[in-house]
C-alpha cells in the first residue's frame, strides 16, 4: 500500500508525502521545516519514516524549507545540479544529492522517476513514485505538458496534477499583463482546462485519484477546479487540496 497526502499545495508553498508501512519521502519542501511537521503530526504521519526530499526546482514554493528539514531529520535533499546552482548558498543543505533528468532512484522501497518538464526554472522536473507496481505522480508547474509527462500519466494510480487557474479570471484578473502571459505560457503553468484535458486524453482505466494541485490565490477557486473536472467524476475520485493545511491521506492499496 502506499499512503499519500498534499501537506501544502498552492503559489505559497508546496509538499506532497508520499509513504508505506516503513518508509516516506517528501516532494518538494515549500513550507517551513516546523509547518512541515506540524502538518504531518495532524495527520498522523511520522517523521521517523522519512528517507529523503526530491526537488521539483528552486522556486522558493517548492524548496525553501528544505535546509532545515534536511537537518533537523538527518535526511538528504535531491536536486538536480543546474537546481542546486540556482538555489541561494544559504538555502542549500549539507546533506545534498543529485540526480539527472530522468534517473530513478531508489530511496527506501520506493523508486522515484525524475522527468523533465516545461517551467521556467533552471532544469524543472516531475516526479513519478512507483512502490510495488503502483505510481503516484506529482505534476505540479508546467507550462505545457509534454511527451515525457504524457507517458508518465498512463503509468499512474493516482497523481497530484496542477489545476492553477481558470483562464477567464487570469485574464480578467488584476496581474500585470507580463505575468498573465508567463502563467499561461509554455513554461508556465496548467490551467484547469488544459489539466482536464491531459487526463482525458492520456490518463490510463487505472488511474483511480486525482489531487488537483497548486491552485492559484488570484485566479482560481476550488470550485471552479473541481467543477471543469465534472465530466471525469464517474471515472475517478476528484479531491481537491488546500495552501491552509493538510489534505486527507489517500490509501492506494
Ligand atoms: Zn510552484
Ligand atoms: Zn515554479
């Protein structure tokens, strides 16, 4: 079985946990070492199983806590090297590894395939968690999905997958017209129709659950996203996450 749970997604700070009986990793540490842990503690999750922390890319949401949970865990953070160079000194932890684009590495009982994507990062990357035969995705920040992120959502079980905003209100919203265009561009993020529409048109009879992830403040609701994802809710369960806490632990036996 392999346990997951969004403990923060959102612009504001990112970390997905996914684990089993024996061990755990984190993808991404975009909040605080202590959020981190008070967030798994209300769930019931345990720091003394995790293994290690990947890195999507340094954008401040997605690594800032990643110096401090390092040290305070004793466990290692994974980058990728143009990742690690883009990251301030003094964020970076001691106890760094690397990996390239698409490498697996083994970490405890999991294997965690890097694939790159579009973002207008230094060397961006997703993640797939394979466990046992079954694959949990975390596709999260991409401007445009492509042929790697594709393939890799027809393996997956389920899969934290960005809905960030809503076109209409991106558009019609109150962001410098510059900073509309870099969302909506190829190496900015997923709306929630281009979402839908990957998942249609890629996603496999076994994907059984999708998180819909790093939702926009500005330019999205929950219920807009939940809402374009209306004609896949007789496929598979639709479960939102929250930037405010963390969400449910999903069960994937
Ligand atoms: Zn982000
Ligand atoms: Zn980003």
């Amino acid at each position: 079985m392999i346990e997951i749970c969004a403990l923060a997604s959102g612009s504001n700070g990112n970390c997905y946990y996914i684990g089993n009986q024996h061990d755990a990793i984190l993808i991404d540490a975009g909040i605080s070492a202590r959020l981190t842990l008070t967030r798994m503690a209300s769930r019931g999750l345990a720091p003394e199983k995790l293994k290690a922390i990947f890195i999507t890319h340094e954008h401040f949401d997605h690594a800032r806590g990643a110096r401090v949970l390092s040290k305070k865990l004793g466990i290692a953070v994974y980058y990728t090297r143009p990742t690690w160079n883009a990251i301030p000194s003094s964020d970076r932890p001691l106890l760094s590894q690397f990996f390239e684009p698409g490498d697996a590495i083994s970490s405890g009982s999991f294997t965690v395939h890097a694939i790159l994507k579009n973002h207008d990062a230094a060397q961006p990357c997703s993640f797939r968690v394979e466990h046992n035969g079954r694959q949990v995705g975390v596709f999260t920040d991409i401007g445009e999905p492509c042929d790697k992120i594709k393939t890799s959502l027809q393996q997956c079980h389920a899969v934290f997958l960005e809905t960030n905003y809503d076109e209409k209100m991106l558009w019609e919203g109150s962001y410098p017209f510059p900073l509309k265009k870099r969302v909506a561009s190829e190496v900015g993020h997923l709306s929630n129709v281009q979402a839908l529409e990957l998942v249609q048109q890629h996603a496999a009879p076994h994907l059984e659950c999708i998180f819909l992830s790093h939702l926009s403040k500005e330019n999205n609701t929950p219920e807009k996203a939940l809402e374009t994802f209306t004609p896949l809710q007789q496929r598979c369960r639709i479960k939102l996450t929250s930037r405010s806490e963390a969400g449910e632990v999903y069960l994937l036996k």
